[in-house]
C-alpha cells in the first residue's frame, strides 16, 4: 500500500512590507507618535487662547499707561503728535475709560471705516478658544474692541480698539512656535516609549515567539526550550506557561512514539500469536475426545480463554490500532459473568476468594466479552493486590454487589486489601503511568475504563486505604430488569 506523504508544516505568509514595519515595535513607535500628536492637537486650542487673551491684556495695559501720561499732561491736554506716539507705542487706534457710569473718551484716531468685532475679558466665555482660529481664518484687516477691568486707574473698564493684524501675525508665528514644538515632543516620547516598551515588552515577545518557532520546527530542538526570567508579569507568567507547555509536549509526544512503536511490535507479536492460539484450539479440541475427566472438567474453561484470546487477536488485527470494536450489546446474567471472570483472574476458595452477594436474577446490557474483560482486569487487580501483600499469605475475599438507580447499574467491588499507594492514584486509568507494582503496565484499569466508556458508562474508585480498595462498574440499564436462572 502506498504511503500517505506527511503533511508539511504550513509557512507564515510572506509580507510585502519589510520586516520592521510589520512588527510590533514599529507598530508601537508610531502608535506612540500619533498619541502624542493627538495630545498636542488638543492642547493647541487652549494654548492659543491664553495667547491671544495675554496679547489683547497687553495691549490693554498700553493703553492704560497712555491714559496716565493723558492725565497728568498740563491742563489734561495732549498735541495731536503725543497722541499719534502713544496709540502706536500702544498698538491701538482708539482708548475710552467708564468711571461711575461715564464713559470717557481719552484718546481717539481718526473715525474707523468698519465696526469691529467685540472681545469682554471681563467674564469668562467657555467658547473662546474658537475666537485665535477665527482670528486666523478672517483677521488681518479687521478691528477688535476689547473691555477689560483697568489696572492702573479707577473705573469700571477700560476700553480699547485695537487692529487684529498684529495679533493675527503674532498668532501664526505661535502656531508655528507649538507645532515645532509639538513634532519634537512626540518624536522624543516616541522614541523614549519605543525604546521602554522594545527592552520591556518587544524583546521578551520576540523570545517567546522565536522560541515557539522552533519548538513547532523541531520539538526536540535543546535550543527550543524558553528559559523562564524572574519577571511576575504577564511575561513571565507566559514564559512560564510555554515552559511548561513545551515539557509536557515533549513527554507527550515521548510517549506518542513508544506507544507507536510498542503498536507495531504487538501487531507482528499478535500475528504470530493468533496462528499459536489456533494451534492450541485444535489441540484442545483433540483433548476434548480423550476420555480423562480431569481433562474433560479443565477443558469448557480453556475452550473459553482460547476462544476470548482469539477474537482479540482478530481484534487488533483487522482494526490496526489500538481502538477498541463497538460493543455489541446483549442480555448477560451478571452473577454468572462474575463468577466465569472470578476463574480467569485466579481467584480461588482457598486464597483471594470472591463473595457474590449478587442475585442470579440479575442482569446486565453488555457485550459479554468485554465484560468479562472489565471484570477480569478489576478482579486481577485485586488479587494482586492482596498477594502482593506478605502478612497475608495470599488469603483475602473480594465482595461484589450490584444496584440500580434509575437507569443505572452499579456493579461494586470491594477488596480487603492494603490499598493503593499515593503515587498510583495521581494517574489511575492512565497507561503505563498507574501501576503500583514492580513490572506492571497499569495497562488493566485504563483498558477497563476504556471498555466500561465504550458502553456509555464508566469505571470510577470509589474508595481506597488500609481497610481495602472499591471500585464502581457503571452501565446503561437499557431495558434488561432480570435473567432467568
């Protein structure tokens, strides 16, 4: 038969990007930029705002000192050349001060061509970091007039009108000021996060995901083995993991290939083996005319062990695997199933004996030989058990009992023996890893639980210590209440 080519591990998808683009860091440096960016574009508003409130304060404080030189002038009078100097050294065209409801008029240009656009500093306006971008976009060749609380002189406000041309100036040149600003702001934090997050999280990732590629690649690989770090994070906590992870892959797939090749050697074992059964089959088949009635009392039970070994035989011969066949389920007396198992496991009035406590009514919804095969393998456990044991001599008893509730049969076994040891217990029903005995497989309980399974029931301990060991059979009722004697 031709052989099926193994499947190749699949490749990462090329990407049309170089590879530093593609990755996480250079992923997180312009995540990082970007965030900065964002945070400076948001801070711009405000920051123009209070800009553009100090430089319209300013202007305002100009004008105040204006007033004062206006003031104290001889008579109060100021020449037309004074008053020209001081609204520029100002930067405004008109000055107008509001002293107990009279609004006085200090120093005035000549009369404005277009009204201008009002600015109260007086109380706060929560929309005003609009008013630098209208600035921005529409001012340059308009006028604003500006109210304020004087400073420097008593009154109610001071007033000024002011050309927005400067101020637009002024704002552009700040624009650019914070958005220089800005760029190196972000490209420094970026590149002082890039750098914290390469050392603290990139590289550790790369690691672990260098390591996972050549586990994948070559799982025995020494090299593969991701060396756990100290670190209490999710780092560490995934480096330990994938420590682990990788440990029970290896012994996994350890025991993946013992189990295979002990699979192939039973399958050349049991072809050999099958044609040995037959040839007893027929020898004891030949027996079966002697006469002897010793020989005629030992052979039905002969008979039947060659008959069970047999069609296990075929059994792994015509699945080719280790799966057990589906059971085929019929009505089995349950107290006699015990007993026939009770001789294949050696059991025997004089040393570990079985006491039935079960009714010959009773019955059960099983495949026969595979229940006998459960039985005999919890039984032979629990002889050994108690041979294994040197202060019993190899005397002890084994209780079985059955029960039903609601549509399940429980089938009991309990032992008088020591026990089973802490170390057997953490992996039962596992194959090869469950055996409390020198030599032993702990194949039984994992092929018992295994059948019991196949049955959509289960084997399950109930119970072990000095005072002896149970086990539980449990089994879909169907529809089988009772057997005939």
């Amino acid at each position: 038969m031709a052989e099926t080519p193994a499947p190749q591990a699949s490749k990462p998808p090329q990407e049309g990007r170089a590879p530093w683009l593609a990755g996480l860091s250079a992923r997180l440096l312009l995540l990082t930029i970007l965030i900065v960016v964002l945070a400076n574009v948001l801070i711009l508003p405000p920051t123009l705002a209070a800009f553009e409130e100090q430089w319209l304060y300013d202007r305002l404080r100009a004008a105040e000192l204006a007033i004062l030189v206006e003031q104290t002038a001889p008579g109060g009078v100021v020449t037309d050349r004074v008053r020209n100097k001081l609204l520029a050294n100002a930067e405004v065209v008109s000055v107008a001060l509001q002293v107990d409801g009279e609004r006085r008029l200090i120093l005035q240009a000549p009369r404005l061509q277009r009204t201008p656009y009002l600015v109260d500093l007086r109380r706060a306006n929560p929309m005003s970091w609009i008013e630098p971008f209208e600035t921005l976009t529409n001012g340059g060749d308009r006028m604003v007039r500006v109210m304020a609380k004087p400073r420097f002189s008593a009154g109610d406000f001071v007033e000024i009108v002011a050309p927005d041309g400067p101020l637009k100036r002024e704002l552009l040149t700040q624009l650019g000021r914070l958005m220089a600003i800005a760029a190196f702001t972000s490209v420094m934090a970026g590149a002082v996060v890039y750098l914290s997050l390469t050392l603290f999280l990139v590289r550790p990732m790369q690691k672990i995901t260098r390591a996972m590629e050549r586990f994948r690649a070559d799982p025995e690989d020494p090299g593969a083995a991701v060396t756990p770090s100290r670190r209490r994070d999710e780092i560490g906590r995934a480096e330990r993991e994938l420590d682990r992870m990788q440990v029970d892959l290896r012994a996994a797939l350890a025991s993946r290939a013992r189990l295979a090749a002990l699979g192939e050697a039973v399958a050349k074992i049991n072809h050999d083996l099958r044609n040995m059964l037959t040839s007893a089959q027929m020898a004891s088949e030949r027996l079966a005319g002697s006469g002897d009635p010793k020989v005629a009392q030992a052979l039905p039970r002969l008979a039947r062990a060659l008959d069970r070994a047999i069609t296990l035989a075929s059994n792994v011969l015509s699945v080719g695997n280790s799966a057990e066949p589906a059971p085929v389920k019929a009505r089995t007396p349950l107290r006699a199933a015990l007993e026939t198992a009770a001789e294949d496991a050696r059991l025997t009035p004089d040393g570990v004996r079985l006491q039935n406590n079960i009714d010959a009514k009773v019955g059960v919804q099983a495949d026969a030989d595979q229940l006998h095969r459960i039985l005999v393998n919890l039984l032979r456990n629990a002889r050994q058990a108690i041979d294994d044991e040197p202060a019993r001599k190899g005397v002890g008893v084994v209780t079985a009992s059955a029960a039903r509730d609601e549509d399940i049969d429980t089938i009991r076994l309990t032992d008088d023996g020591p026990g089973l040891p802490e170390r057997a217990r953490a992996n039962l029903f596992q194959p090869f890893a469950a055996s409390a005995r020198r030599g032993g497989t702990g194949l039984g309980l994992a092929i018992a639980r295994e059948l019991a399974q196949g049955h959509g029931g289960d084997v399950i301990l109930v119970s072990t210590g000095p005072e002896g060991t149970t086990f539980e059979l449990k089994l879909p009722a169907g529809k089988v209440e009772n057997i005939d004697p």
